[in-house]
C-alpha cells in the first residue's frame, strides 16, 4: 500500500504492534492524537509496566496532546513530513509535556 493510501486510522491500528517496549521501561504516559480533517479523529495511546494500548476517544489524563491535519499525520509517520519543521511551521500542535514529544518516535517502528 503507498503511503498517499494509509489513513490515520490505518496508522493508529499499528502502534500496538510497532510499539517498542524495551524502549518505554519505566515510562507511564497516555499520548493524545488529535487528527483533523476528513479522515481524522481523536485516539489515546497509554503507555505503562512496557505495554501499550491505543482506544479511540479522548483520555482525561493525557500527558501530551498531539494535534495534526490527517494528511500530515500520515505524512509524519512515513517519513515525509520532518517533526521539529512541521511543530515550527504550525503543521504539529503540542500540549503538555514536550519531554515525552521527543521520545515519541523512539517507541515505537512503523513503517515509513
């Protein structure tokens, strides 16, 4: 499947198995996604004792809320979308904790 094809809900559906957790020892923290546009929406990932589990929906207790337009999303994760770059031009929103932002991409291997 080309990347132009996957959907932010093709790629939410892959954390738990792209999920690292030699990587996350001693991590406990729940990753916010708020996707807009057509092929958007909002998913949790919580992060803790090394397991992963992504639900759809918003969580009261996110540590960092990740806001992206869906085409960017995917363009991120595959690669094609630089992270600092797409945060300093507006494209990537974060609330929270910035720490964790950076160590996102470190637990998890998605293709890309």
């Amino acid at each position: 499947m080309a990347d132009d094809e996957l959907t932010p809900q093709q790629i939410i559906d892959q954390i738990p198995a792209a999920f690292q957790a030699d990587k996350a020892q001693g991590l406990a923290a729940t990753f916010q996604f708020d996707i807009t546009g057509s092929q958007g929406g909002q998913w949790f990932a919580e992060i803790k004792d090394a397991t992963c589990e992504v639900t759809a929906g918003t969580s009261p207790t996110a540590n960092i809320t990740i806001t992206m337009a869906d085409q960017n999303f995917v363009k991120l994760i595959t690669g094609r979308l630089d992270g600092p770059m797409a945060f300093m031009t507006g494209k990537l929103k974060l609330k929270g904790d910035m720490a964790l932002a950076l160590r996102l991409s470190g637990l998890f291997k998605l293709p890309g």
